[in-house]
C-alpha cells in the first residue's frame, strides 16, 4: 500500500540533484513544488542560488513548471518574476495538475522528473502518472500549514511501515 510514495530517488535539496545523471535517463522536464522545495513556505522570492540554480537549468536545456497546492497569489508572486510557468491550487496528488504541467512542458511522462518535499502529495502523484521522482528535505518545516503537518504525521507512519519492511533506504533519517 505505502509503496506508492516511494521516491525513485532522494537528496537533501534541490542543488543536490544530479543533472547529468537525468540527462543520461532522458528526463529533460522538470515538475517542481514550490514551498519547501525551492524555498521555505513563507519566503515569497527565490535565494540567488536558486535564481542561479534554475538558469543553469535552462542552460542545460532542462524545460521546468511549478506545481503547486497553493494560491494563485503565492505562485505567480514567486514564479512571474523568473518567468516560470505553473499551476497553481493543483490538488496535488490528483492527476489532473500533473496532466497540464506535461502539456505546459510538451513532454510525456518518460521524460519528465517530479522533485517534491511531500510523500502524499508530490511523490504519490508523480508516480502515478509514470513520473521519475525525486524527493528533497522540507527546507523550513516549522512554517507548514496545518494540512502539510496532518500529511507529515501519515508519512510518518508510511516512513515506519516502510523501513520495517526493508524498503527505506536505512541512512536516511527523514
């Protein structure tokens, strides 16, 4: 059952992805949450490293889309200013917001990442649609909502089940 929020891979930010490792798998699309992935949930602008992380990106010839439960003010505050498109109140995990970031990106799903800080939100919908998976450490979990603190509780105990079975991998304390 809690094999569906199993990430393909994870790392401890964003800046700790390999970009030549996806080059090789053919994943040139990059779906992406917005708080707690990139930047804390209160921050409203994207750090400098993130601006530079996000060029090179492009540079690299990454195509990239934010997804994002939040409000319609919250991403196009952050997202307008880097020319980033995105969707917002996506109602991640459903498929629906994941269907129109592929359109947005107008790429299938082999070739497109999902990089996420949520189990149940972005890891379940990523795999259900056949999306590479990618799940980084919350950057500022004390500022989450309290439906980001019910979803922590639930993949506290999915993270449980999961390394009882021998699933998860051992070092990593999430």
């Amino acid at each position: 059952m809690f094999t569906r929020l199993l990430p393909d891979q994870i790392v401890k930010t964003i800046y700790d992805i390999n970009l030549d490792e996806l080059h090789k798998k053919g994943l040139t699309g990059i779906i992406t949450d917005l708080d707690n992935t990139l930047v804390g949930a209160r921050d409203p602008i994207a750090t400098p490293e993130l601006v530079a992380w996000l060029d090179h990106l492009r540079e690299r010839g990454f195509k990239v889309v934010i997804v994002s439960n939040n409000n319609m003010t919250r991403v196009s505050r952050f997202s307008e200013p880097l020319k980033i498109p995105f969707i917002h109140a996506a109602r991640k995990p459903a498929s629906r917001a994941f269907r129109k970031a592929l359109q947005v990106l107008e790429l299938p799903a082999e070739q497109t990442v999902v990089i996420g800080d949520q189990m149940l939100t972005d890891m379940l919908g990523g795999r259900r649609m056949g999306l590479h998976t990618i799940l980084v450490t919350p950057i500022a979990p004390k500022d989450e909502g309290i439906m980001t603190r019910v979803n922590r509780k639930i993949e506290k105990v999915a993270l449980g089940r999961l390394r009882k079975k021998g699933l998860w991998p051992e070092e990593d304390k999430k």
